[in-house]
C-alpha cells in the first residue's frame, strides 16, 4: 500500500492514483521560452542571479503561475512560493520546486525541469478535477548556483536558518557589490530577511524534480532514479598573494609568483582527492584569477575557489584538512601570503525513507522502471531536509553531461519524471 501523510504523520492507504495528462509539448514550449532569457547566445544559457535575464525569467515564471491562479508571495531573499490552496488550509503544505539561476554558458535544464515540471505537475492536477486537501506550493529557490557570492543554495539555506541574515548582508561579489545592494535593487529590499528562515515542519513533505546530471540513468535506460542521499558539499576561497614585477627583469631565483604557487596547490588538490581511498571523493578547482594579468607582468596576486564533496562528511573533511596544510606548506615555501576561508563545509542529507517508498510506490503503479541512488551533486533538498521530509526525483539526461550547453534531456524523459512527479503529490496532498 501507498504511504501518505495524515494529520498524524505517514501511514498507509489505498488511494487511487488520479487520472493525469502531461501536456509535453506545453512544457517544452516553457523550457525553450525560459532559456530565452539568457546573458549568453543559444544554445548556452547564462542566468546570473538578480541579472536582467535572471529578473525576466523570475517574472515570466510568475506569470505562467498567475495563469492558473497560484498564490504568488515573495521573501525578503528573493525566493519565490506559488501555492495551489488546498481544502483545509490549517495542514502543513506539500512543496516542490528547484532553481532557475544558470551558471556561465550552461544548458537549459539544471534547475528549470524542477521549477517548470513542478508547475506542469500542478496544471495537470487542477485540469483532471483533483482537489488536494493540503495546499501544494512551487518554490523557485534564489540562487542555487554559486556564480555571484561563492556560496551555492542562497536561498534555501536562508530558508533552513543554514545561512544567517547578517552573514548573508556581509556576502560580496566579484565587483564588490553587497547581497544587501543587490536584492534592493532587484525590488526585494523592502522585505526583512529576518522573515525568510522557515520553522522546522513548515512543509509536510518536499519533493524536487532534477536532471540527473550523471550518466547511470541513461547507461542502465531507467527513466526515474530515486535519490536516497544528497552528497555532503564544501567550498574554499583562497588568495595568494606574491610580488609582481617585470618578467624580463626578475630572475627566476628571487621570485614569488603567486600564479605558480596557485599552480601547485591546484594539483594538490587533485591528488588529495584520487588517493585519500574514497571513489565517491571529487574535488575542483572551478574559480582560477590572476593579477595583473599581463603577459609580460609576474603575477602578483591569484584567487582559487575549490569544490570538494564527498557523501561521506568525515571523509569530506579529511580531504579539506589536507588541502588546507598542503596550501600551506606551498605558500610558505614560494614566500607567498595565504588567505585561506572556508565558505561552507555541509553535512550529507539522507532524503526521507518514507518519501522514497512513496515514489517507488507510485512507479510501481504506473509501471515505470525505477532505480535508488545517490546524488554526488548537491541541490536545495539538501537544505529543506533541516525543514522537512525531503527526497528527489532523478531523470537521465544524454551522457550525463550537465553545466554545459550540450546538457539535454528529451521531451519524453522530462514528462515521464513530471507524471512521476504528479502523481507523488498527488498522494501526499491527499490527506
């Protein structure tokens, strides 16, 4: 029997699934609309958060929820809650949702197939006569990606209390410019962001629809992957700084090139990573700068950012740990000064055993082969996991490939994963 939530927790009924109609080819029309709006040519998108594109594709998604009358509300992060009110408004809601920020030059469905499938999932339900008896609400969470603030999941980890609001106002981008600056010119600055923290049961369940964004879906041609457990992510910021100079005039003995010192601890960082015993382990150096940035100019100054995960904290930390010390040993050693921050170390979230048998249970109903697994990338389940029941539905997309404008999943993959989606709310708002 299915599991669905009652006023007194989850329990086991026999509901019916609904008879649901997944318009494709309106979805997919909202998928290539959105990735119109973009800071890069097509196929590419670029959707940098409170960027012209990124406060166009936020207003286009509330129209399409207007559209169909959700109750659209705002908070003071920028995160954005669409709410189809159900027939007894005093239950705790069952939520849904993703991103629709992009990092530079990504594809189309990251994010997105999470914010519009949910939306599908909602208008398919309202067209087939279903009446939920708790409210069901769209959540676009602000700034997954990390591209402005070096911090990813902004707003869900506001939202868990994760992120405080003071440490949030003293958050800078590469210009300098304030998360404070920035959301008030975006129209948000008259919202408190002592108010954007959620109490711990706000929601009853969530469940994020996402791109898998590895290859095991597609390999072993299972439509629905199950995520059991979210990896535990961290980022590091580090700034080298040496002495500049001429390079026609500085001999390679006397000097202190902080380009070269940031060479080496990038390749550390790779080795920390291989050889510390742990298949699950990755570790990148995405962000490289350099100063001046002259060709004839001894760098003088560098500025690496590092992703390490793990689905293993403890081993996470290990890694971290020895990245810090081999950092350490290369700056003093190159005569270089090393500013070293961590900018978040996360725990894994282990998504609800519960919620997992209820998307099981809802495949297995509608006869679609599906499989459990692990997400090594981090999403914002991560952080409503602190709120809620939280847990993922994975479909394939083509050789795994992700952040990067080849990304794609079929039209049939993201509405087999909506239909799944569908139905899982479906149950969980039921009672």
């Amino acid at each position: 029997m299915p599991i669905v939530i009652s006023d007194s927790g989850l329990k086991s009924v026999a509901d019916p699934l609904p008879s649901i109609n997944i318009d494709q080819a309106r979805l997919q029309n909202w998928i290539e609309e959105l990735a119109n709006f973009s800071d890069s040519a097509s196929p590419s998108v670029t959707r940098v958060l409170f960027s012209y594109p990124d406060l166009k594709a936020r207003a286009y998604v509330k129209r399409l929820c207007s559209e169909i009358d959700l109750h659209i509300r705002e908070d003071g992060a920028g995160n954005i809650f669409a709410r189809w009110e159900g027939s007894n408004t005093a239950l705790p809601p069952v939520g849904t949702g993703s991103h629709i920020d992009a990092i530079p030059n990504a594809g189309r469905f990251d994010g997105t197939v999470g914010v519009l499938g949910g939306l599908e999932a909602i208008r398919a339900l309202r067209e087939s006569g279903f009446r939920p008896a708790r409210s069901i609400e769209l959540i676009v969470f602000t700034s997954e990606e990390p591209t402005r603030f070096g911090i990813g999941c902004l707003g869900s980890r506001m939202l868990s209390g994760i992120l405080a609001p003071n440490a949030a106002r003293k958050l800078r981008d590469p210009e300098e410019k304030s998360f404070e600056e920035l959301r008030s010119l975006a129209g948000y600055g008259g919202k408190s962001l002592e108010d954007v923290k959620l109490a711990r049961g706000a929601y009853a369940a969530f469940v994020e629809l996402h791109i898998e964004q590895g290859p095991l879906l597609e390999k072993e041609n299972v439509p629905i992957g199950i995520v059991t457990a979210i990896a535990a992510p961290s980022t590091l910021r580090l700034v080298l700084a040496g002495i500049g100079g001429h390079a026609g005039a500085v001999l390679m003995s006397e000097r202190r090139d902080a380009l070269v010192a940031g060479a080496e601890i990038a390749l550390l960082v790779e080795q920390a990573a291989l050889h510390n015993g742990s298949a699950d382990t990755v570790a990148t150096t995405g962000i490289f700068r350099i100063e001046p940035g002259a060709v004839n100019s001894i760098p003088s100054r560098a500025r690496l950012e590092i992703d390490v995960r793990d689905t293993d904290a403890a081993i996470r930390d290990r890694v971290l740990d020895k990245i810090e010390k081999s950092a350490r040993e290369v700056s003093r050693r190159r005569g270089i000064e090393l500013s070293f921050e961590v900018l978040n170390a996360d725990p894994p979230a282990a998504c609800d055993t519960r919620l997992v048998s209820v998307i099981e249970d809802v495949c297995g109903e509608l006869k679609i082969l599906c499989r459990r697994m692990i997400s090594r990338a981090y999403h914002d389940s991560l952080f409503m996991a602190q709120i809620c029941p939280t847990a993922m539905i994975f479909i394939p997309c083509r050789g795994g490939v992700s952040h990067r404008p080849d990304e794609y999943s079929s039209p049939q993959q993201v509405a087999k994963g909506t239909e799944v989606l569908s139905h899982t709310l479906a149950r969980l708002s039921s009672h």
